[in-house]
C-alpha cells in the first residue's frame, strides 16, 4: 500500500493494532511457503483440524499439549523425498532451497569416479594394478637370496649389495658407476652420507671413536638397512657401501645382515696401502684422514683374507673395469652365496 507525500503514516503493526481477525503471522509474512491447505467440510462429531497458517485454528483440547494431534489422530507428516530415476539427474534447487544430494549412504556415479568413495569409505586401489602414488612398505621378513640371472653377469636380477673396503679404496665410485651401468633400476646408499645427514651434533669420526659416534654409525646403518628393504620391496636393487672392519662386531656384518637380511651379498674391495694413501691425499673435508689413520684401517681390513668373502684388489683397475669386474663377482656370489 502507498500513502501519499506528506500524509500520516498508519499505525504501527503491534499487538492490538492492525485489521481485526488477522493473526500476527500474517501481519508479518515470512519467505513464501507452500499454498494452504484447502480445508474439508467438518465430519459430523468431530473437532475441525487447525489449517497450516492458522486460519481457523481451534484452541487444544483439555490435557491435550498445544501444537500435537488430538488423541486417535496421527499428525500428517511430509513424504519423504524419492531418489532420482535412473539416468536422470536431481532437480536443481530453488533459489531458497539447499542443494538436493544423494541419498544417504549412495554417491552419484560421476561423485564416485571424481573422489573415489561411494559413501563408506575410500576406495581400496585395485589389486595387481599399478596405482599412481602407491609405494609398497618394505616385506617384515629379510631380504632373501635372490635367483641366478639366466644372462652373463648380474643380468636383470634384483639384488641388494654391500661393498666394504677401506678409506680410498673407490668404493662409493665404484659402487655408483654400477649401479648406473645396470639395466635395471638399481640404488646406491652410501652409509658416509647417511652418517652426514645430521647437521648439528655429527660425530666427526676424526674426533675419535666414542659412544656417541657409535650411536650415529648405529642409526645411519639402520637407515641404510630399512633403505634398502625399501627399494627392493619395489622392485629396485640397491647397493650399499661402508668401511666393515672384520675384528669389530659393533661395525661387523652382523649389523648389516640383522638390518638386510641373509640375501645381502658382500664383496671386499681392497686395494693396495700405496693406491690408499693417494686417494685419501685427493680428498677434502671430514673424509681426509691422517695417513696414519688410513695405514691403520687397511692393515685391519686384511682380516678378510681368508674369510670366504670375495675381494677385489683394484690397484691396477681405472672405476670402469672395477665395475665390471665387480658384475662379475656378484653373478658367481648369486650361483654360490658365501658363508658369512
């Protein structure tokens, strides 16, 4: 209704005013709701029903709580919703009604393909299907030994590797090319690296042997180990190296066979003092030793002549023939694993 400029303004909407006979819910209309029911002609008898919007409505009955059906007098409730037929899509809601979705407990086929749940839970990936962003954790049993390769040398054969030698002696060179050189994805841990990951607080091993660099060569070994059952668990053969004294048990193979597993080849590469002492000379940082201290270490890693291990004395050999010579011992180790 509009009133004219300058005319008084009618009175306001408040209990007592307003036109008589219109409930106050009318006086103040709401979002617009369903039309009214129409109302049938009372029964001989019975009481008349109260209409949706109040028009109508009779007080309750005595004992009867307002708002609940008379005794003997169900209340009315809606419908509940149908899904949608199959191969037509859900209405698209009104401009004041939320979103209609599945029912419960049952996506849509295009929600299911896109989030890859169906209502109860993610989806499982296929079983013998190679599922983007799947890795396999490492097998709880150790690292068997694995088959003879039916081609020359190590073939296409998945194996977990550990080259020992002294400092100098080119096994992390070594060990690297052939890794690279195989055809067949192979790894290369390095226990010295592993050790170099803790920044702040590494035990330098120039400081001296103690507890604490004990504890470090410790965990990096394990790291290595659970490395390695890593990439095998995937199919990707991985070699490792690390300077195995065989007169120390805390730094023996039984670490590495207890981390690995019986599966684990081991091959000592051992050159001569001379060759030793020049390569350490080239070295820079934490992996320079004191001549001494390199003498030392290779008079005690000539305790693993005659302990059935295979060794490689590459004083002569340049990396490329130290690498292919090692193939070469590893096919022979798989054909006939040494007692270790």
């Amino acid at each position: 209704m509009q009133h004219p400029v300058g005319a008084p303004l009618p009175p306001p909407q408040g209990p007592g005013n307003g036109l008589p006979g219109r409930p106050p819910q009318d006086r103040h209309p709401g979002p617009a709701g369903p039309p009214p029911i129409p109302q049938q002609p009372p029964v001989a008898g019975q009481e008349p029903q109260p209409s949706a919007h109040g028009h109508g409505a009779q007080p309750p009955a005595p004992g009867q709580a307002p708002g609940f059906p008379a005794p003997g007098h169900p209340a009315q409730l809606p419908a509940p919703a149908q899904p949608p037929a199959p191969g037509h899509a859900p209405p698209p809601p009104a401009p004041t009604q939320a979103p209609q979705g599945p029912a419960q407990g049952h996506a849509s086929q295009p929600q299911a393909q896109l989030y890859g749940w169906g209502g109860t839970g993610p989806t499982p990936p296929p079983s013998g299907g190679q599922v983007t962003g799947h890795v396999q954790l490492p097998p709880g049993g150790p690292v068997p030994l694995p088959a003879p390769p039916a081609e020359p040398g190590t073939g296409s054969a998945t194996l977990a590797v550990l080259l020992i030698g002294p400092a100098g002696a080119g096994k992390t060179t070594v060990a690297r090319l052939w890794a690279a050189r195989r055809r067949v994805p192979t790894a290369h841990v390095s226990l010295d690296d592993v050790r170099e990951w803790v920044c702040s607080g590494f035990a330098d091993p120039q400081a001296g042997w103690n507890d604490h660099s004990e504890a470090q060569y410790r965990l990096a070994r394990r790291t290595c180990g659970f490395a390695a059952r890593n990439f095998l668990a995937n199919g990707i053969s991985c070699i490792l190296d690390d300077a195995v004294f065989p007169d120390r048990p805390v730094v023996g193979l039984g670490g590495w066979k207890r981390h690995v597993g019986p599966g684990l080849l081991p091959v000592v590469l051992l050159p001569g003092l001379e060759v030793v002492l020049e390569r350490n000379a080239a070295r820079s940082g934490n992996r320079r030793l004191s001549d001494e201290e390199v003498a030392r270490i290779h008079g005690r890693m000539a305790g693993w002549y005659g302990s059935g291990l295979p060794i490689i004395d590459n004083s002569t050999y340049d990396v490329e023939t130290t690498a292919r010579v090692l193939d070469d011992v590893l096919a022979r180790s798989i054909a006939s694993p040494p007692a270790w």
